[in-house]
C-alpha cells in the first residue's frame, strides 16, 4: 500500500498553504552589504597591492619550495597582466591608441606627363571634325568572296 496517495497530498497541501499563510510578510529587505569605499578602490590599485604581496613573498625565496616559487611568479605573471590591461598599458607588439589623432592627407603632385617619342599620339582633331563626328577617311576595298567548291 503506497503511503503517498492523493488523498494524503491534498492534506499536505493543506498545512503547508495554511502553514505559509500564517507567517507574517517580510515588509524590508535585508540590507545589502557593500565594501568599505575607498578612494582609489579601482582594480588597477587593487591588483597592485595583490602584486606587492606576491613580491614581500618572493623576497623570502631563499626559505621556499621550488614548486611554491614557481606558483608566486606565475600567479605575478598573471596578475601583473591584469594590471597593465587596467591601467591602460599596451602590451608589446601593440600600440596605444591615441584619441584625435587622425592620419595627414597626402597630397599628391601631379606629374607631368611626356609624350612616347617612339609611339606619339595623333592629333585629336586630325580624328574627329569640327562637330566631333568622324571624318570620313579612306576606305579599305571589300574582300573578295571565297569562291564555292
């Protein structure tokens, strides 16, 4: 016989709404809790204090483990790349951007141009006549037909 029925889950049902209606209704959230301000609280300064603790570390090298040293310098390594992103420092083989800085039009002289002196270009107006339509010039002799077999 299953000991969850319908019947028994109707009950249930029951207290828990009464159970729940019961309870007063909170009438203020919680406060939010937010960190103490500081002035310079930005992550650049942030990551900056993280890396001078990592260097107070590593300045006692000489008592340490090769593997935590190796664990110290790789975690400067990735904090220090935090920093130079928040600060705004380009990493290399990247420029800064510069803000206004806009590239100068180049402005080109215009070359004279001198006529081949082995292929000189005819006379405009030894090719068109006065109206600009062609004159009329020699004519080439139609060919002969091909005769038929």
């Amino acid at each position: 016989m299953p000991l969850f029925t319908r019947e028994n889950a109707r009950e249930m049902n029951r207290r828990a709404n009464l159970i729940r209606w019961s309870r007063p209704i909170a009438q203020d959230p919680p406060p939010v809790i937010t960190p103490p301000s500081r002035p310079d609280h930005s992550l650049a300064s942030t990551t900056r204090e993280q890396i001078a603790k990592i260097d107070a570390r590593l300045a006692q090298a000489g008592s340490m483990k090769v593997e935590r040293l190796e664990m110290l310098t790789r975690a400067k390594e990735r904090l220090w790349r935090i920093y130079a992103h928040a600060a705004g420092i380009p990493s290399p083989g990247h420029l800064r951007p510069t803000r206004g800085r806009e590239r100068p039009a180049i402005e080109l002289d215009p070359v004279p141009s001198l006529p081949d002196a082995h292929n000189p270009l005819p006379d405009p107006t030894a090719i068109a006549g006065r109206n600009g339509e062609a004159e009329s010039g020699p004519t080439l002799p139609e060919p002969d037909p091909a005769p038929l077999p």
